[in-house]
C-alpha cells in the first residue's frame, strides 16, 4: 500500500468528473457562441498547454482538486464580471462575451455543467445494466439481528415484505431504501407469513453503519435478506432498458442526497459524514485494488456517484458554485438588471469563504477517520 495506490486513482477520477463538467459548460458556451479564453484540468501552475485554433488555451495545471473553463471578458476562474474590461471592448469583440449573452443563454451555459455530470452517470450506469444486468433479493427475511427493532417489532424469518406504507416493494434493496431514510419513523409493513397476510408496525432504529467513506448513520431493522437461489433474481436489460434504470438509478442517488441534507437541517444527520478529498482518495485507492478480482464495476460506479454528487453540489445556491450563478441570474430576470458589481464581488467572496470552509472542514472529517481508524488496527 503505497501513496501512489491512493493518489493515482483519486486523480484519475477526479480528472474524468471535473472534465466532463467543465465540457459540458464549454460545448454550451461555444454553441451559444462565447469565446472560450481557457479550459483547464486542475488549478495552480501549469503543466502543459496547447491552442486550438479558435484559440482555446486547454491546459492541465498541478493541483488536480477542480478545474474550470474561462470564458472571453470573465475577471476570473468562478466567471466573475469583469464589467470595465467589457465595456473597453469593440462590439464585435464584445458580443462573444459571456456577459453579453442574455440571461437564458448565460443559464444553459452555467446548467450544462452538472447536467453533464447527470449525463456521466446516466451513460455509465447504462453499460453497466446492459453488460452486467443486476441481480437482485426478494424483500423475504432470511434471518434477523437479536434484539433488533424487526426482531421487537414481530418479524419472523421467511417473512415476505408486500409493502410498506402501501408503497409496494419488490426488492429487498427497495426495503432497504426505504428503511434507511426512515430511523425513528413508524412504518406499516404487509408480510406474507405461509398462507396468509400480516401487519406488522416497525420504527428502524437510528444507527451508525461503517461505509467505505466512514460512518454514516441511517434506519435499520435488524432484518437480513434470504440468500436462498430461490429468491435470487438476475435481470438483464436491453438497451432501452438500460437507459430507464440508469435513469432510476442516478435519481435514487440525487433522492438520498437529498433527504442527508434534509437530515443535516433538521439535525437527524450528523455533519462529521461529510467526505473531502482524502475520503475520496481513500474509497478510489480500495476501488482500484479491487478491480483485478472484482472487475471494474465498483470503479465505474464510484465515478458515476462522485459525478452526481459534484453535479448535485454546484447546483446549491451558493455564490461562487454554478448554482449562484443560476441564482444571481434568476434575480436579473426579476428585476431586469443584474446586480451591481460591487453586490456581486461580496457574494463571491462570501461564497469562496463557505466553500473554503466546507473543504477544510471535510478534510478534517477525512483525517479524524483515518487518525481513528489506524488507531483501531494498532489495538
């Protein structure tokens, strides 16, 4: 286990996610007919460079956290204004500007970014329904945690799970789903128990789970899924298919983000869950070593779920992440101004602050999980 084990696979991935969102903003804006001043994998100095013909500086740069695409009459990276600059320029210079654009297309060009990365993990899903398929439990108990909430609850083994709050569950995956974002929240299970039907009333126990990533805390039971080759069931996919259940797929990812945040507000969820760039080097590095007897799955599944993730967190509201932009435009098509530079230079630099302060405090995360796990195999 070499540094080199973690760092490479982290880069590699980070690079994929980062260009794919970075060329979604960059195919957008030339479409929308913007000048594209510089494309760039990483920040910091620069490593090499070429030019394209319409003049594109494509560069990778030393630190591989990020990237950017810097668009003709930007200040800066974050494609702040540079309204002076701007209006300095000749017409003709100045219509390929990315503040020129009106509002819908400086919207498309913002949007394309996590919208490719949606798409990342849609394709990425896709081949793997259409080569691998899935296979997939049936919702039946095979055996249950003693002194678990199922095991209080009523729960017997051979229990078949109908449904849960009349929702129907076809799978024990579904089951869980469901379970996991329900700690502390009753909930009507149908079982089918031999011959006839059972109403059971459980509450999923809030739990802390070790995940690659750490910790995490959700609902649970206690119940097990049957491994019986009876309640195995391997679905294969055709190519429309596939598409549907990658579809589903990378909406059930941006659903349980969505109900973690959710969590954080409310204080059901716990902060210290929070993954940095260490925690993704840690989960790429094992991903890697793993491919050579489990294949390249976990890999490819790993990149699909970061890409949602950096997706789902530059659409927050946050001056500085694509979703302020999305924000500050909103405000524009309101009042039909933008807001003055000066409101927008304090925005920024209000959201570099949070940003910062995000990135700091889960690499902390990331180090008090590691210093805690090398402790624990040292006892």
């Amino acid at each position: 286990m070499t540094f080199a084990t973690y760092v490479i696979p982290f880069v590699f991935v980070l690079s994929i996610v980062v260009f794919i969102h970075e060329f979604g903003h960059f195919i957008v804006g030339r479409w929308c007919g913007v000048q594209v001043d510089a494309f760039s994998i990483g920040f910091g100095p620069e490593l090499f460079a070429r030019v394209d013909r319409r003049g594109t500086r494509w560069r990778v740069a030393a630190i591989p956290l990020g990237g950017y695409v810097k668009f003709h009459g930007d200040a800066n990276a974050a494609s702040g204004p540079d309204a002076e600059s701007v209006e300095a320029m000749p017409a003709a210079e100045r219509a390929v500007t990315f503040a020129a654009q009106p509002v819908w297309k400086r919207s498309a060009i913002v949007f394309a970014g996590p919208f490719a990365n949606f798409i990342l993990a849609i394709v990425i899903f896709t081949g793997m329904f259409s080569i691998y398929g899935r296979i997939t439990l049936a919702p039946r108990v095979g055996s249950l945690v003693a002194g678990g909430a199922g095991e209080s609850a009523g729960f017997q083994t051979g229990d078949l799970v109908l449904s849960i709050d009349g929702v129907a569950i076809p799978t024990f995956a579904k089951m869980q789903e469901i379970v996991a974002s329900s700690a502390e929240t009753k909930l009507v299970f149908v079982v089918r128990r031999g011959e006839r039907d059972v109403t059971i009333e459980a509450t999923p126990a809030l739990k802390d789970v070790e995940s690659a990533a750490g910790k995490v805390r959700i609902g649970m039971l206690g119940l097990k899924a049957s491994t019986s080759p009876a309640d195995m069931h391997e679905e294969r996919y055709g190519p429309v298919a596939s598409v549907g259940a990658a579809v589903d797929e990378t909406w059930q990812i941006v659903r349980r983000t969505g109900v973690y945040i959710g969590g954080l507000m409310t204080g059901r969820e716990r902060a210290d869950q929070l993954s940095g760039p260490i925690g993704i080097a840690q989960i790429s590095g094992h991903m890697a070593q793993a491919a050579p007897k489990v294949g390249l799955g976990p890999f490819l599944n790993l990149i699909a779920i970061l890409s949602v993730s950096i997706g789902l967190l530059n659409l927050l509201p946050v001056p500085l992440l694509d979703g302020g932009h999305l924000l500050f435009f909103g405000i524009e098509a309101i009042r039909g101004r933008a807001l003055n530079d000066r409101a927008q230079e304090v925005a920024f630099r209000l959201g570099l602050a949070m940003v910062g302060t995000l990135m700091i405090f889960s690499t902390y995360n990331d180090i008090a999980r590691l210093i805690q796990r090398l402790a624990g195999g040292s006892s």
